[in-house]
C-alpha cells in the first residue's frame, strides 16, 4: 500500500505540478507538502484534502486554510483597540507560521500608500519585533499603532510611510506591547 507521501508525490507527478502549486490548491504550506512527501504523519485535515484532490484532480478547488481570530483594528496613526477586546471580530484565513497569529484590521493613512484603510495585518505574538519590521504597538496608555519599528537601545521610534505624519519617538518603558507584522493583504484582493 502506498504510504501517504507517495500518494501525494504520484498526484503532483499526474498532474504535472510543483509542490508550491499543489500546497496553493490544498491550502497548505509548500514546506508542509514536502515534509509529508518525505515521511511526515499529516493531520487528518490534510489527508481529506488529498482525497479530495485525488477524487477530481483537474478541476482546482479553493484552497482550505486556517482561520485566525481577527481580534480588532489599529489605526496606522493612533487608536484605541486591540487587547482589551472580550472575544474576537471574526476569523480570516491564510497560511501563517505561527500557531498565534492574530488579525487586524488597518484603519487611517498613516502607512498609505503600500498599507491603505482595510488592510488586515497578521501579528505574529511567539516572534520578537526587531528594527526595520512593521508592528502592531500598544503602548501603556492603550493607543495602538501600526508602524514601521526602528530600536536604538531603549528608544523605539515608530515610523509612518506617509511622510504627513512624523516619527514617534518614545522611551522602552512607555510601551506595553510590541508585535511583529508577518503578513498583510487587502480585502480587495
């Protein structure tokens, strides 16, 4: 009997497909398809997503994702929001790394034109924001932020992309939170 990393290998080879395009029709991670290719036990999700693919493998279905909790907004200029929230908004869907991660959404224009109103931005909370990362920040008096981070020992400074809006530098201390960005994407997409 075929083991399941074989099945998935003799699919893509039928189909004429990359890993990377498999894991797009599957909706899951390209290195996910290949640990499991190579050996690794997969999570029953999974499995029934190959059966799936295996049952009509030329027509390309939607790709079946986690949902992440979509906690609030930000505001890319200052807000309140975020942490104090009792339960969540919602769930998006897309492939992450971290197991944590957390949505939110983007309001104002501080970071427009690359970041507009809308943009949902994926916070990674088990990774460390270093300098030169977009971060969702919540500081001490519960503004929340959605900047570019740059770190000079206990000064962090929060950049906006839009040049009307200046720098904010402010003391290590005055920050309560301080969260990498690992991903956005646009409603409209």
């Amino acid at each position: 009997m075929n083991t399941i990393g074989q099945r998935v290998h003799a699919l893509r080879k039928r189909l004429g497909i990359t890993q990377t395009e498999l894991s797009t029709r599957m909706g899951f991670a390209r290195n996910y398809i290949s640990l499991v290719e190579n050996g690794r036990q997969p999570a029953h999700r999974f499995i029934r997503a190959l059966e799936l693919q295996e049952e009509e493998p030329e027509e390309i279905k939607p790709p079946t994702i986690p949902s992440i909790p979509l906690l609030s907004w930000a505001d890319a200029g200052t807000a309140k929001a975020w942490d104090d929230l009792p339960k969540h908004e919602g769930f998006t869907g897309l492939n992450l790394s971290d197991p944590k991660a957390v949505a939110v959404e983007i309001r104002g224009d501080g970071m427009a034109p690359q970041f507009p109103s809308g943009t949902i931005a994926i916070v990674y909370p088990s990774s460390k924001a270093k300098s030169g990362d977009l971060v969702i920040a919540r500081l001490l008096d519960e503004t929340v932020l959605f900047k570019r981070l740059q770190v000079d020992g206990n000064q962090y400074t929060f950049i906006s992309l839009n040049s009307i809006y200046p720098p904010m530098t402010m003391d290590k201390g005055k920050i309560a939170a301080v969260l990498p960005v690992g991903g956005t994407y646009q409603d409209q997409l």
